[in-house]
C-alpha cells in the first residue's frame, strides 16, 4: 500500500498572498468564487499582464485558474487539501481581455483523496481548457507550513 504523505499548512486566509485567489496579492487574479453544493464558479478576465504569445493568454495562466478551481471546490465545501496531481488539456487559445467563464466540481471523495474536475469556456460556451485532478486531503495548522 502506498503511504500518503502528511502534510500540515497554515490555513489563515487573512493573510492570503496566493497568486490566483490572494485578495491581498497586488500582481495577482484575485478569483472571487461561488459554490453551490458541489459545484463552484467564477469569472475572469485576464489582462495584457497574463500573455504568452503577443495578445494571447499564457497557458500557464489557464492552468493555474484551473488548479484554482480544482482545489477550491473542495475546500469551500469544508475540506482543505493542496494539488496532488492534475492533468491540462489547453483546447485552443483565448485573447487577453476577454472574459473566462471557470466552472469546477467534485467528482470523487474519500478521507484522504478528493478528485475534481475543472472547465474554462467563453461566453458563447467554447471550451479554452479543462482539467482534472487530486487532492491531498491535509490537517489544517494554522501558523505552520
């Protein structure tokens, strides 16, 4: 049998500097979600900062919104865990400025693995992106890492 690891973090969110969601993070997205039961949405419109290729969102940026979505679906329903693994499927690229609309949702619980699945369309409802991934449940500590 496989051990999992133990992993302890500091769950303060009055500090939040993460790049995706950190309120107080000045150079990030700050993603602001909605959860209904097992479903979580957000929205995002990413600026000329966020660009790879000359007007074109960075693929890293659309993964990390999906790693984003991915994990807070589950901890905004109780359960706080950190990525384990996940897998990307960027389906075509997306302007800068343009408005993302981000769907997540659990797909599978256990005690010590959560799965969930993530999708980035547009307004008319094209698929950008979409991932799925694990999640490490952890103990919350607050003030270690």
């Amino acid at each position: 049998m496989v051990e999992l690891p133990k992993v302890s973090i500091d769950t303060d969110l009055h500090k939040n500097q993460c790049f995706g969601c950190g309120p107080h993070n000045p150079l990030g997205l700050k993603l602001k979600f909605n959860i209904d039961g097992d479903t979580l949405t957000t929205e995002c419109t990413p600026d000329a900062v966020f660009q790879g290729w000359p007007g074109l969102v960075h693929g890293g940026i659309l993964s990390l919104i999906l790693d984003e979505a991915m994990n807070n679906v589950i901890y905004l329903n109780g359960t706080p865990c950190i990525t384990a693994s996940m897998h990307i499927r960027l389906r075509k690229p997306v302007k800068v400025e343009e408005t993302l609309y981000i769907t997540a949702h659990i797909t599978r619980k256990s005690r010590k693995i959560m799965e969930s699945k993530a999708r980035i369309c547009l307004k008319d409802g094209s698929i950008i992106a979409e991932g799925t991934s694990k999640q490490y449940v952890i103990e919350e500590n607050a003030g270690n890492v």
